[in-house]
C-alpha cells in the first residue's frame, strides 16, 4: 500500500493535470477585464516601460509574465492559456496538500480541491489563487518556522506583492498571525526574529523593483497612483447592500444562492476562529503547529473575503476560494476524525456537515454555472465527445486573439483593426476610453495616455495633466470613443484636448453599437485604403 505522502504526492498530480483538462475542455476565450494586464504586456513590447512610460496600476509582475512569455512563444492565445491553466494546475497541487495536512483526510482534501477547480476562477484572477496555495502550503508543513521555511515566506509575499499589491497585505497579515502564534507563549524577540527574516527574504526581491520605481518618478507618486486605481476600482464594484435571503414564492434562486455563499464564506473563518481559540485555552491541539497555521488562514481568509467578494457577487466567490475551501477542510476533519467522546454529538456534526456540504455545492453550481460548463466539455458525447472538444479547443488557443473578440465592440472594430495592419505602423498609438482594454491588444498598437483606457481604474484622474503632457509629446493617432459621457464628465482636460486637436474619422456600428473614431488633425495621409477608402498613414 502507498504511504500517506506517497498518496498525497500522487493525489496532487492527478489534480494537477485534472485542472489543466478542466481548463482546456471548458475554454471559450477571455473576459474584457483580462486584457488590462495584456495591454500592458503589450506596451512592454512595443518598447513603453512601467512607471517611467506608463502607469502600473499595483500589479507589475502579472504583465511582466506576460510580456516575457510573449516574447518567448508569441502571442497566440495558448499562451496566455498556457500560464493561466499552469499556475491553477500548481494552486491545485497546493490546496490538497495544505488541506490533507489540516484535516488528515486525503477523501476530504480531494473533495474541497475539486470544488476549487468546479468554481473556475476567471483566467485574470490567477494571482487571486496560486499565491494562497502557496501560503498555505507552507504554513502546514511543519511543527514550527524554521529558517528555510521563513525565508519561502519571505520569497512568497514578495511575489505576492508584485502580482498585486494587496496580495502582499493580505498575505502578509497571514504570515505575522502565523509568526505570532507560533511563538505562543508569546516572546516578542522570537517574533521580531522571525519577521525580520521573512522581511529580508522579501526585501531581496523587492530591491530591484523598488529601485526602479524610485529611478522613473519617485515611490510615493507610484503609491499614490497605485492607491487611486484601488480605490476607483473598489468604488465601481463595491456591494452597495449585503446580500439577504427570500424566502417569498418567485424569488431567483440565483439570489438565495449568492447570499448563502457571501455568508458561508464569512462564517468559515468565524466558526474556525472560535474552535482555535477554544482549542487553545484548552491546550487540544491535535498536532504542533496546526492552530498556528488554521490561525493564520483564518486572519487570510477575512482579509480576503473583505476585499475581493464584491459586484457582481458571483462572480467573486471563485476569487475568496483558496481559504475557505482550506478552512472547510480543517472543519469537515474535526467533524469526521477518529475520538470523539461523545458519539451522538459527533453524528449530529456529521449530518449537518453533509447537509451544508450538500447546499454550498448546489449554491456554487447556480453561481458558477456549472450546467452550462460541464456541457461545454462536451461529455455527453462520452470520451471521443471531449475528445473532438479538446482538438477543437487546442485549434482556437493557436489564433491570435482576434479570433475571439471578448466584447462586442471589439468585435465591431474588426475592420479598423485590419486597415490599422494596412495602413498604419506599429509605432502609432491609440486614445480609448471606456472599460475596453480589449480594444488596444486586438488592434496590436499601444496606448497613449498614461493607461491602457480611459475608464474606471485604467488611467489616473488626478494626474491628467501628465497625460496631457505625454499626448502632446507623442499624440496618438486615433481616438476610440466609447462611454462618451463617461469619458467627458471624469477625464475633462483629456476631453477638451480630444475635442481640440482631432477630427472625425469613421464611425463603425453593428446592432446596438455605435462607434466613432477620430483621427489627429496633423497627421497627413500618404494613399487611400482601397478596402475601406479611408486615408492610409503608411
């Protein structure tokens, strides 16, 4: 019989690989909201650095994985699919190890991973996932902190930090909880030891990029900015009410299903945190090092579920998921582990486990849409069914990104973005507003204001007259008009600057969208396109 780490070992790449499979069968191209950090990728290529030429919204190292691996490969859309399902294959890997080690159960283990994979996290929400596997993975692993292990800490939420900035926080919270009850009895000095270790573990990634930061403009002007797009994007999607239950006859499941998630989800670490704290005063911890780590996924997971479960709510629970299905896992241990006293206490615990195991499972299929993703697989053709789907799949993913506009807009700009290859170099730039980063990737040119759009948290709106100054250095040569109002009422000095210096072009309409451009006043045609008739600038 395989040993338990041996089971472990191979239960971790079975899921492995099960997540790559239920990545590709399930594929059907990117959201809008991913091509924010392709754009910046983008930029990257065409030669723009962060901070000196463009502003980082607080996720540097997401777009810089990006643009490396389409530097390398190229950028058809395996690639990008490609890190996506890799770092969600890992994340995999890491949650049944975490959660064999906190329930001692690898059926329970196996059980919440699946679910992590079933709630199909949105390929942009990658770093929302590995980097808590991760975490956890490493605050398991043993009875206490040992150097090795604080310096992976250190490493990690660096990393962390850099694919976004609150992931740092968040984690880092995590981390200084573990760091703390792991001293228990409380010694300061132990503490302060141990964190300056983790601290200069993450310092030593954190040197360069903060150089960097300080050589092209100055760390507390890119904090600042960082901070506005934060709070920009917080004010677009926060939940402007808490979800409630409705029991009346005509009431959407959907809604009665988000409201229990939203709950479940808060009351995971709550339930934890009591059992940790009852536990200790009790001095029943079954392993060492066991409250410490629960602790700490405990103090991640409200971190977590405070910034990230938001409007639209259900498609936010997917992005919370790593510490509530690991805290789930330490809960459904407790209930279904060997030595209860009390027999009858623990088959009440038992059932009502299953009962709101069985629940959450119904909620999370009605919020992720599990119907309608099991039958993309196509399995109901059985195995030469997934098969075709598969082969299909991989024949999409070697496009490039046109082949799948995410957004009817771009879908309608598919001709201008065919005369831009005709007509147009690669060094021309574009001006687009609105929530349509798509727009700049699908069109292969780069941005020209400070962002990749001028939308909700895209490009700064305290600091347009940097923008202002970098257009006029460099004007763009066309300007995509969407969410005009929007775009008028916020960034009015770039409006005015629009209005004044560019004339239209064309205007591109489809049922239900309507599309003007504009083009720069100064810019002389050389030739007529003889596809469109519109002026060539090649």
């Amino acid at each position: 019989m395989a040993s338990g780490c041996s089971r472990t070992t191979i239960a971790a790449a079975a899921l492995f690989m099960t997540t790559l499979a239920w990545r590709l069968l399930t594929f059907s191209g990117y959201t809008n909201d991913h091509y924010g950090s392709l754009a910046l990728a983008q930029q990257m290529l065409l030669g723009d650095l962060p901070v000196r030429d463009f502003a980082d919204p607080g996720w540097p190292l997401t777009y810089l994985v990006s643009a490396a691996a389409w530097w390398i490969a190229g950028n058809a859309m395996w690639v990008e699919w490609a890190i996506v399902a890799t770092a969600l294959a890992v994340a995999s890997a890491f949650t049944v190890i975490a959660a064999h080690r906190l329930s001692g159960s690898l059926t329970i283990a196996v059980l919440v991973t699946i679910v992590q994979i079933l709630v199909s996290p949105r390929s942009y929400a990658y770093p929302k996932i590995l980097p808590y596997a991760a975490f956890a993975a490493l605050v398991v692993a043993g009875v206490a902190p040992s150097p090795r292990r604080l310096i992976g800490l250190g490493l990690l939420l660096a990393l962390a930090f850099l694919l976004r900035h609150d992931h740092g926080l968040w984690l880092g919270i995590g981390a200084l909880t573990y760091l703390t009850l792991s001293s228990v009895p409380f010694d300061a000095r132990t503490v302060i030891h141990r964190g300056l270790v983790v601290g200069m573990a993450a310092g030593v990634v954190l040197l360069p990029w903060l150089l960097f930061v300080s050589v092209n403009g100055g760390l507390i002007p890119y904090f600042e900015t960082a901070l506005e797009f934060a709070r920009a994007e917080a004010n677009a999607s926060m939940l402007r009410a808490l979800p409630t239950f409705t029991l009346t006859g005509g009431t959407p499941i959907a809604e009665n299903a988000d409201a229990w998630l939203f709950w479940l989800f808060w009351s995971l670490p709550g339930m934890a945190a009591v059992i940790v704290a009852r536990r200790w005063r009790r001095g029943e911890e079954h392993r060492a090092g066991e409250l410490a780590a629960v602790g700490a996924l405990v103090a991640v997971a409200a971190g977590v579920n405070a910034g990230f479960l938001r409007d639209v709510l259900r498609t936010r629970f997917a992005d919370a998921i790593v510490p509530a299905a690991l805290l789930g896992a330490w809960l459904l241990g407790i209930a279904y582990a060997a030595g209860w006293r009390r027999r009858g206490s623990q088959r009440v615990a038992q059932l009502a486990t299953a009962a709101l195991f069985v629940i959450s499972m119904a909620a999370i299929a009605s919020a992720t849409e599990l119907r309608d993703r099991l039958e993309r697989t196509n399995y109901n053709a059985g195995p030469a069914g997934m098969y075709r789907r598969a082969v299909e799949v991989v024949g999409v993913l070697g496009m490039p990104h046109r082949a799948t506009p995410p957004s009817r807009v771009s879908a309608a700009l598919m001709p201008f973005f065919e005369y831009l290859d005709r007509c147009t170099s690669e060094s021309d730039r574009l001006i687009a507003t609105g929530e349509y980063p798509d727009v700049v990737v699908l069109a292969g040119r780069g941005f020209g204001s400070d962002g990749a759009v001028f939308g909700a948290w895209y490009s700064s709106v305290r600091n347009q007259h940097r923008t202002l100054q970098r257009l006029r250095e460099r004007p763009a040569l066309f300007t995509i008009l969407l969410d005009e109002a929007s775009f008028q009422q916020r960034f009015r000095a770039i409006a005015q600057f629009v209005d004044e210096e560019y004339r239209p072009f064309a205007t591109l309409e489809t049922p239900g969208i309507h599309v003007p451009i504009l083009v720069h006043g100064q810019r002389a045609a050389s030739r007529v396109d003889p596809a469109t008739g519109w002026p060539c600038f090649r």
